[in-house]
C-alpha cells in the first residue's frame, strides 16, 4: 500500500506569535488606527467615569471603539454583536482591540452616544485638509438616499389605535410595578425588572408615535388627504413611509451627504425624515459654512432641490447649477387651434411651449440667472460632474452597508450617517493626503493645522 501523510486535526498546536505579526503593512486596519490615533479624542475621555485613584473597572480606551467602528463600516459591517464576534475570531479586529476585551452592549452604546463628537471630528478633518490645501472648496454636489429603518411596514397605526395601544401599555407598566414591589425574590424580581423596562420602552414609542401624529397629518393636508389617516410608527416614531429606488414604499430616513466634487471628500451630512429633496439645499449650504467657514463656489443638485426659495437662500453664497423643469404645452389652446384643417398639431403644441430658459415675470434675480445659466454648453459640462461625485458617493456608501438601518431614531441615525462619512473621508485622506493616516511618517500635522 502506498504511504502517504493524513491531517490529523484534532492534535493539539502552541504557536508562539504577537498580535503585530498578524498584518502586513498596509493592511486597512493599520490604516484606520494610524487615523484614530491623530485624532484629539478628549470629548470621548470626558464622559469616561472610571479615574485613577477612584473606585470602578478600568472602561475601555475610545480609540479601539472608534477604530473597530470605522473598520467595520469599511468592511460593510453594521452590528455591534459582529464586531464583537470578530474581535475574538478576525485577526483585523483582534490587532485593533490588543488584548483588549469588548463586547456588543459597549460597542453598540459608542455608536449612538458621540454623535456630537463625531460631528465635531468631521469639521475637525475639514479643517486639516482646507489648511493642507487638498480640500478647495471650488465645487459641491449634493444627493440624498433613502435608508431603510429598522420599523415594520405593519408598524404604523392611526390615532384610535395607539391611544388604546397606550392606554394598554401603561397598564401594563402599573401591573409590573406592583408585580416588583409584591414579590422579594432576588431571582423573579430581577426578571420582572427586565420584563418592566421593556414595558416601559413600548409605552414611551408608542407615546413618542402619537406627538408625532400632529406633524403627519398636517403632511397629508397639504397632500390633499385627510389628516385623520395619518400613520406613525410604534417601532420608530420618526421614520417615514417613502419611495424608494425599487418604486416600493418602506419606513426610511432620507440620508443627505454633501461632497467636494474634486476631491470627493464628504463636507456635509444630514437626516431629515421627508421622502423629498424639496428644501433641503439651503440647510446642507448653511451646514458647510458653519463647518468650513465658506460655501463651495459652485453647488450642484438635480432636480429635486431647487426650489425658488432654495435658491434665492443661498444665492449669496454659491452659484447653483441644477436643471431647469421643461413647462408643459397647455392642452386646451394646443387643441381648439389644432382644429383647423390649416394647422398643424404638432406646430401649435410647439408654439405654446415656452423657453424654459427665458426669466419670468414672477422670478428674482437669483432664479432668473438660474435659468439663464443652465441654458449654456458651459453649465451643462459643469453640471455633468453631480453625477460622477455625488452619486458615487452614496453608491459606495450603499456598498459598504448603508442599506437597512439598525439603530432607532433621528439622532441615533445620523451617527450612523456620520460613521459612513468618516470612513469614507479616512480612505480618500489615505489616497489625498496619506500623512494624515501616518502613512511614510510617524507624525501628523492635522492638529495643529486644525487648532
């Protein structure tokens, strides 16, 4: 018989290494520490309990949170029981945590608990990359998309039905209470605890859906329909039925990024919870001022945002190039002049079309420049760069997971929003300006540019 060497996987193996031996330069991870470890964290230290000399389990360090936050978000991973499984099982996740124990209740609670700090980082990186010079500011863009939340589409209810879903709940959290203080058992006791607080969660969505029902009806007033067939959601209050890509409707958020359309670094980020970019151009420019001191000199949109308003808002502070809507033909003249044999439809339909790029008589100087400007070959070029940089923006952000939402609510959205914003701003400062991240050298000038 031939003589040949079998695995033998169940025999024991001790292999002697360091966590450093597990990655090659250049891996993403090393990346996103070289990143982390520049940053001025000391918002994230204050709220850190636990001192020295003082009573209490050493917390631990926000830099292997942060880090674990923004490498996962690169690697299209969005729940905190991931990154935790990973932190013992991924040798990426095991080199960032060094030894350092985590598990998914700390991880989950860092994402939704520094949106301020986070927030703050943003507008920090801008201001190192505005001193560097690789951020210029000569031309934004801006596109929304539409998020999935984490609520049921079987999750909204009229105002009849949430008053007694209320009404039930906080029975429910009465009868528990008395359930607690009735029953001395340390074990019972502990569970009923658990057993309250989620009755009490319940009650507070449910309370929070019934303030927000006031905002949807008036929504469907001005749609046209009755306000008393407003919906709002018991799983989260402030997510809203809208269109999607697929032409379904599901309970979104609309996410906003602005972007630098030169370097396609991420200026600005916002969470509305409308369905329409209807309104939401003024507020993004006026988030770019704040965060950089100036607008770009150029803001490009499509269709969706310009409005009259929206234009003459932020006129004083960058030139917008959006396309302008082609007006209908009015049928009824198109018709009765069509029927003369002498005429031709399509002549007259035509004939009543206006030049959508002429002013009219109602505009401001603003939007009558507007239309003016997009009649020209120059503006169309400009206006072709929106696509390549904003939608490409959303694009990778859509890849890398931000498809369905886990967390809860406007606010805990955002951090989410800001995360993506974060590491996609790490790879193209990797690519831009690679010293921010330590690449090719052991310092950083982003704090000082920034302070």
């Amino acid at each position: 018989m031939a003589r040949v060497l079998m695995p033998n996987r169940r025999q024991m193996e001790f292999r002697p290494s360091d966590l450093e031996s597990l990655l090659a330069e250049g891996h993403r991870a090393r990346i996103v520490w070289g990143y982390v470890e520049r940053q001025d964290l000391s918002a994230l230290y204050e709220s850190i309990k636990s001192r020295d000399g003082g009573a209490g389990r050493a917390a631990i360090a926000p830099e292997i949170l942060f880090a674990l936050w923004l490498y996962a978000t690169l690697e299209s991973v969005g729940s905190a029981r991931a990154i935790a499984r990973f932190s013992q099982e991924h040798d990426a996740y095991r080199w960032i945590c060094g030894g350092v124990q985590v598990n998914y209740h700390t991880v989950a609670d860092f994402r939704v608990e520094h949106g301020e700090a986070l927030d703050e980082l943003l507008t920090v990186n801008l201001a190192g990359l505005m001193a560097s010079g690789v951020l210029k500011l000569k031309r934004g863009a801006q596109d929304g998309m539409r998020v999935r939340a984490s609520a049921g589409a079987g999750s909204f209810r009229r105002e009849d039905k949430l008053k007694g879903y209320l009404e039930a709940a906080q029975q429910e959290v009465a009868r528990l209470k008395r359930q607690i203080e009735d029953d001395p058992s340390g074990e019972s006791r502990r569970r009923q605890a658990a057993q309250a607080r989620a009755a009490r969660e319940r009650e507070q969505r449910i309370a929070a859906a019934l303030a927000r029902l006031p905002e949807l009806a008036a929504i469907k007033k001005r749609q046209g329909k009755k306000a008393e067939d407003a919906r709002a959601s018991m799983t989260d209050a402030e997510a809203t039925v809208m269109k999607m890509g697929d032409g379904g409707f599901r309970p979104a958020y609309n996410v906003q990024f602005g972007t630098d359309t030169e370097s396609q670094i991420i200026i600005g980020v916002d969470v509305v919870t409308t369905g329409s970019d209807q309104g939401q151009m003024s507020p993004m420019v006026d988030q770019v001022i704040e965060r950089c001191g100036k607008a770009p000199d150029e803001w490009l949109v499509d269709g969706g945002y310009p409005g009259h308003d929206e234009i003459d808002s932020v006129s004083p502070h960058t030139t917008v190039y959006a396309p302008v809507p082609k007006p209908k033909a009015k049928n009824t003249e198109a018709t009765s002049a069509a029927d003369n044999d002498n005429v031709d439809t399509d002549e007259v339909t035509v004939a009543k079309v206006a030049d959508p790029y002429e002013p009219k008589p109602g505009d401001s100087v603003a939007v009558a420049a507007w239309r003016q400007r997009m009649s020209t070959d120059e503006a169309k070029s400009i206006y072709k760069e929106r696509a390549a940089t904003a939608e490409c923006v959303n694009a990778q952000a859509r890849n890398r997971g931000l498809t369905r939402l886990s967390v809860r609510g406007l606010a805990k959205t955002k951090s989410v929003a800001l995360l993506f914003a974060l590491a996609h701003n790490l790879m193209r400062m990797a690519t831009l300006a690679p010293e921010f991240v330590g690449i090719g050298t052991g310092t950083s000038t982003l704090q000082e540019m920034a302070s």
